[in-house]
C-alpha cells in the first residue's frame, strides 16, 4: 500500500522526531541501545497506524451508506490502537522500562509531527477536499 503525500509528510515529521529521541536517548539514557530500539519499535508502530489510516479512509471514501462507514472507521480507529498497544508491550517485555519508555516517545511521536505538518506545510488546505454544490446546498438546508 502507498501512502498519500500528506502522510509521507507526516511519517517524515515522526522520522524527524526519532531521530532527535535517538540522539537525546543515547547520551541520556542510562541503558541506550534499549532506549533506541524502543524508539525503533514506535517508529515502526507509527508506519503501520499510518498504513491503517490510508485504508480506513479509503474504504470511508469508497463505501456509500453512512453507517458502513461509521463502523469502517471505528474497526480502523481499533486497530491503530491494538497496533500501538502491540508496540508498546512488546517493547516492554523485550526490552525492559527502558525499551517502553523509548517506545511510547516513538508512538506519541505521531502526534508532534501531525502538529509540525500542519504548521509546516505549506499548502495546508492540500488534504482538505474541496466543496462541491451538493454539499454546500445540503447545508444550506435546501
């Protein structure tokens, strides 16, 4: 599956993210090579919630009844969480305090760069789809 180029931008924001975690965790950190390979781990969560995003949006897009897709997105919105609750339990139980600690920095890490995406962005009315007439004269209540 190919990721859209607004979450190109965003896995770019969380590399950028863990990058700045890897080097902050191997000189602070007590027990490094943990620390990393939990940020590792988070990073690699993050590409696979961003990978279920894309599908659950697509198939949002593609399906016609508002129900359908009411609960295509809610099945999605699970599996991103079972993906980074996988991430972080693995960490900890192959990596000990450290690994999880590395690994919840690499799954919040999504979170800071869809806020540098969008402050960085410099066409960031790109992901938003633009109004048809349908739509505005729905709204309109006509």
């Amino acid at each position: 599956m190919k990721l859209s180029e607004t979450g190109l931008a965003l896995f770019k924001g969380v590399l950028v993210i863990c990058a700045l975690a890897l080097i902050g965790g191997g000189i602070l950190s007590p027990y490094p090579l943990m620390f990393c390979l939990g940020v590792l781990i988070g990073a690699f969560s993050n590409l696979m919630r961003l990978l279920l995003l894309e599908r659950a949006v697509n198939l949002v897009m593609e399906s016609n009844a508002t129900g359908d897709a009411k609960s295509l997105m809610r099945r999605g919105y699970m599996s991103r969480s079972l993906v980074s609750i996988v991430a972080l339990v693995a960490a900890f139980q192959l990596l000990g305090p450290q690994g999880l600690w590395g690994a919840a920095i690499g799954v919040i890490s999504l979170h800071f760069a869809a806020f540098l995406v969008g402050f960085f962005l410099k066409e960031k009315d790109s992901a938003v789809p633009p109004k048809t007439d349908k739509i505005d004269h729905e709204q309109k209540g006509g």
